[in-house]
C-alpha cells in the first residue's frame, strides 16, 4: 500500500491511462467540511498523473479568497493549500465568472491565479471531461 | 453529458447554476431525481426554465423518486420519465456524467 | 461497462446512499459490473457495523454488506474520512474495508463512468 497512491498498488489496468479530472467546488469553505476534503481528494490525485481540472461556481469560488483568519472559529486554516497546488501540477483552476460577479468579486480577491469562464465556456470544459467529481 | 441534479430548485440554487450552464451548450441530458423531481411540476415557477432547456437538452424525471413524493400525476409535458434501469442506460449512454452536489 | 460509485452521505439523513445503492442494483441486473463503491464524507458512516434502524426499515448497511457479498463489489471507506468520523476496523460491518483516496481515483481511471451520490 502506497501512501502517497492513497492506497493504491499502481497496477496495469491503470499505468498509462490518462484521463480528464474535473473537481466541481459549489460550497463554501468551514461552514461544511466539503471544501477541506474535497481539497484533499485532488492533492492525491496528483499522485496519478491525470488531466486534472478544478471549478470553483457559486460559494466555491469563497473557497479562494485571500486572507482567512481561522484562529477565532478554532478550525484549521486551509486555504494555503490552494497555493501548494501548482507544486503539484495542479494548474487550471477555472472560477464560474458569473458567480463572481453576484458575489462582488474579482480575481483580485482570490488566493490564487484562475481562469475567469463564461457559462458557455464552463460547460464546453465540463463536456470535455472523462470524470467529474463534486463534493 | 448528463446533468444530475438533486436537490429541490424552491431549497437551494443547485438547479439554476445547472440550467445557466446546460443552457449556454447543446446537446446532452438532465436527470432529476430525489428532491428535484419538483422542479418537473406543471404551474410551478420553475416550468419556464426547464422549458427553456428543452430545445438542447432532453430532460428526465426518476419515476420511483416522483411516485413517492405523490407528484407523478403533475408533471411538465415533455418530461420524459425513467425508473433505475432507465437511469443506468442514461449514464451509460452519455460519455460523461456530473452530479451537481 | 463498468460503473464507479461515489457516496458522499451517510445512511438515513439523506437519500443519496439510498439512491446509490438502487442504482448499483440495478446496474448489477442489467449486467454491467460494479467493481467498487467509495463512500467518503459523512458516506463512510454507511459502513457503521453499530446502527440498528427499525426492523420496518431498510436496513441500509446490511444492504450494502450484502451486496458485496452477492456481487463482489469493493466497498470502500475513506481512511481519512473515516478517521474524522470514528470508523474503525473495531466497528465496520460486513464487505467493506478501509483504505485511502486513491481506491476513488483509480475508480475514476479504471471505470467507464463514475458516478457520483451526495447531496
């Protein structure tokens, strides 16, 4: 067992195959644990050289904004985790650019550099996935 | 690809961000089940936008989850219906499957 | 063609395990294979060998037990998730083992469609 595999004996069936990983973020982060752990799902991923993606739409994208401070709700600030993911080949992060908009943001807000989409073009991306994971 | 949506669209607006999307590309399905089967009733404010979806998307309903909720005989026209079996051909037919969570 | 499972609830609260055993069941009639169903999130409590819901009930992590037992499905529980949650090889029921986020990732690789349950 492998853990940096997550558990996996990398076997036949599975060494070569490349395929399109997409992570869809909806919620926000602390108020569930779906953000924590769906973080945590994609840095194992990592591990197996695939097309990875992620898209952060609706309270996903405050997932990603700049300077939370967690010490006062005494729960673990996971936010620079974000950072971490380009060490890990981890690069297209995609925000859903009207969920931005309603929220008031802009790229500015954000933790890490992404990818602004149109409905149009999120859903052109997500038909081009071979997977699609939501938390 | 098939959209799976299942939360009501009167509880949260897990429907509405699926639709923006489905809307804005062509080709591809919508399932509803569990909760979201409300979002195929006839006369509800939300008609108009599974309606609005229907010329590029086909859209179907769960039956079992329907029957439970005692909504199968208030049904959008044109929504088409599938049981579990239904709901396995639809994933297998379509290249790519996301449940909107 | 075989079909991945994620399950990211717990029996009872919602109906996304209820959904997602249906499904496997019926995918398993038509006779595509489930090769393996990863339950994390609060899904790892599917695997709790202590509930004792009402005899009038479903009993659904028998119903998932039993599944693995008649079809040889891989009932996976998240390590870290299960940790999280006080799941432990103490109190796993029947069929299902613990392992790590990679048994979801190598589903995805190895499957032709995962599917995804939660709410």
């Amino acid at each position: 067992m492998s853990e940096t595999t997550g558990g996996v004996e990398f076997d036949e069936d599975s060494a070569g195959v490349v395929k399109k990983f997409m992570f869809v973020n909806r919620k926000a982060p602390y108020g569930t644990v779906y953000a924590l752990e769906g973080l945590e799902v994609v840095l194992i991923s990592a591990a197996f050289d695939q097309d990875v993606s992620m898209v952060f739409m609706d309270d996903g994208v405050y997932e990603l904004i700049k300077g939370q401070h967690t010490k006062s709700i005494n729960v673990k600030n996971f936010s620079p985790t974000y950072r971490a993911l380009e060490g890990y080949d981890i690069e297209k992060l995609y925000v859903d650019k009207e969920s931005m908009d309603m929220r008031g943001l802009t790229v500015d807000n954000l933790i890490v550099p992404v990818e602004v989409l149109t409905a149009a073009e999120m859903g052109e991306l997500m038909d081009q996935q071979d997977v699609v994971i939501s938390f | 690809m098939l959209h799976i949506v299942n939360k009501s669209p009167f509880e949260n607006s897990t429907l509405d961000s699926c639709l923006r999307v489905i809307g804005a590309t062509k080709g591809g399905a919508l399932l509803l089940t569990e909760d979201a089967v409300y979002a195929a009733t006839k006369g509800s404010a939300v008609e108009a936008k599974i309606k609005a979806v229907s010329g590029n998307v086909l859209v179907y309903a769960l039956w079992p989850d329907l029957e439970a909720r005692g909504m199968q005989d208030m049904c959008i026209d044109g929504v088409k219906f599938v049981d579990y079996g239904g709901f396995v051909d639809l994933v297998a037919e379509h290249n790519s499957v996301q449940s909107w969570l | 063609m075989k079909f991945g499972i994620m399950v990211n609830e717990g029996p009872y609260t919602h109906q996304a395990t209820d959904t997602a055993y249906m499904f496997a069941k019926a995918a398993l009639e038509k006779g595509h294979e489930v090769p393996r169903v990863f339950f994390y999130h609060d899904g790892v409590n599917n695997s709790s060998s202590l509930t004792d819901p009402p005899q009038d009930d479903r009993n659904i992590v028998n119903r998932w037990s039993k599944l693995a037992e008649d079809h040889g499905v891989d009932l996976v529980v998240c390590v870290a998730a299960a940790m999280r949650r006080g799941i432990t090889e103490g109190n796993l029921a029947a069929g299902f083992r613990i392992s790590g986020l990679g048994q979801l990732v190598e589903a995805g690789i190895q499957a032709d469609r995962l599917v995804v349950f939660g709410d």
